[in-house]
C-alpha cells in the first residue's frame, strides 16, 4: 500500500509541474494577446489548469495516508 501511495504522490507531482508550465505560459500568451478570440481560448487554458491542479490534489494526498 505504501508503494501504491509513493507512486500516486509522485504521479500527482509530476503532474502539477506540467501544469505549472502550462498556465504560465498561457498566463504570459494572455498579457501580450491582443485578439480576443485567443484571449478566449487561453482562458479556457488557463480555467482548466486551474481545475485540473485542484482535481489532482487530492491524489497528492494518497501519499502521506500510506502507512
């Protein structure tokens, strides 16, 4: 189970750094777009990141309730 738990963590890890990258980038895309209909698209990017990092937390956590 500690293994289980180890591997989630890690997953979830791995997982935020590339949505760190990606929200950045589409953050930095956003402040210099001066089209609206990518701006619009860069939201969506940048309102699913957000989800998905708050959606992942959780599976972070699996980690430390392994014994």
């Amino acid at each position: 189970m500690n293994a289980l738990g180890q591997t989630a963590s890690l997953i979830a890890h791995d997982l935020n750094n590339d949505l760190t990258g990606i929200l950045g980038r589409a953050q930095l895309a956003l402040g210099q777009s001066k089209d609206d209909k990518i701006a619009r698209h860069l939201k969506i990017i940048e309102q699913t990141t957000h989800r998905s990092r708050t959606n992942g937390a959780p599976i972070a956590g699996i980690g430390a309730l392994a014994p």
